[in-house]
C-alpha cells in the first residue's frame, strides 16, 4: 500500500447522532427509492453479471472500494469466493481498469459504477453475496450532510436487504453509531459498535488512519 500521509481527525458541526435520522429512516421504508437506472450502470452491471453466472461463486462485495486496492487485498484473502469492487471515481481505479470502466482477473471484478443503481440491480438478480464491506466511506461530516451518508440515503433499506452480513468501518464515530441505529430500526435487533485495533490492514485507508492514531470503529450486523 502506498498511503502514507498522516490523516487529519473529522471535524463536524453535529456531535451527535443527527436528530433526524430515525423520522428518515422511517419515511424511506414508506417509501422505496424509484429513481431509474442510468443506462451506464446497466451495461457495466451486465458485464460482471455475465461473468457472475458463469463462475457460479459466492460474492463478497466492497462498496465504495476507492482505489482497488481493498478489493484486491480482499481477493487474495479469500481466494473461495468472487470479490466484486465498486466505485463511481474516474481517477481511483485508474490502476486496475483502462476505457471499459471494468476488470475481471482471478476472482476479482471491479467496476467503476454508481452504487446507488448497482446494489438495486444486485437486488433483483440471482447474485449469492455471502458478505458486504462498507469500508470507510466518506463521512459527510457538516450536519446538513445527512443524506448523503449511507444510512441516511433512501437506498439504505435496499443496500442491507443484499445478504445476510454487512462489516462497516470508519474513523468517525458519529457515523458508525448512526449506521448501528439505522441497522437496529430497519432490521430491529441490536448490534454491537466496537473499536479494532488492525495489524493486516484490508484498505489503504485503514492503514491511513491507523498510523494517525485514530481510532477505528466497526460494526458487523447479521441479518
């Protein structure tokens, strides 16, 4: 891994839970996300899907996987199953995909996609994901920023209905405990936010925030 810049610690205007994130929650399981499909993300989703049902293995996925480089590390990890990585950025998977905004190799496909269409597309397909890492996502950090983190979007509900375990990491511990409290009024059972202490770092990030002396949270919901 090449990252070794020192990170800054999140700053925020909200230093707590944001009071409004359960009356959102409970308007987005009212009301499913409709929005429709950008024709990119169904031809990219029809490529990987392609190869999905022909290697018949189970998926991991990694939302929001940045660079690769998490995914990567990951399918070296688990060399049983299909890593699928997925990012929107057009510079950070420029070391692993060229003009097709894909790349398939070994066990590990990454795509470079909106998430919002592919986990909905992942939904309606026979895809057998046997885990989801959400591996230190953008923060989003100012109070009125709410709904573009995960679990404030109205794709939340659809995102955790992909399979039975989701592993979320981050630095900062109002958004992990308010993913914990959108995991609990969704599926309504309880869950346990910890912190870790990472020696075999998965994401480049991981080791960002490690050697800043940051502490890193992670919760793990079973479904």
């Amino acid at each position: 891994m090449t990252m070794s810049i020192k990170s800054s610690v999140i700053t925020s205007n909200q230093s707590s839970v944001h009071k409004d994130l359960e009356s959102g929650i409970k308007k987005h399981l009212v009301n499913p996300f409709r929005k429709p499909y950008r024709l990119f993300s169904k031809e990219i989703f029809h490529k990987a899907n392609k190869v999905i049902n022909d290697l018949n293995l189970p998926i991991v996925l990694d939302s929001g996987c940045g660079t690769g480089e998490s995914s990567y590390i990951l399918s070296k990890k688990n060399t049983d199953v299909l890593i699928v990585g997925i990012d929107k950025s057009e510079k950070r998977l420029d070391k692993f995909i060229s003009n097709d905004n894909f790349y398939y190799r070994d066990n590990l496909i990454l795509m470079r996609a909106d998430l919002i269409d592919i986990w909905r597309m992942i939904k309606q397909s026979n895809w057998i994901i046997k885990k989801h890492y959400i591996l230190y996502p953008n923060p989003w950090p100012k109070k009125n920023q709410l709904k573009r983190r995960w679990h404030g979007h109205p794709i939340f509900p659809e995102m955790i209905g992909l399979c039975d375990q989701i592993e979320l990491r981050t630095n900062w511990k109002i958004y992990a405990e308010e993913f914990k409290q959108a995991l609990e009024i969704v599926i309504q059972k309880k869950y346990l936010l910890d912190s870790i202490k990472v020696k075999d770092f998965i994401s480049p990030f991981e080791k960002k925030y490690s050697d800043s002396k940051q502490i890193l949270y992670r919760i793990i919901s079973y479904v």
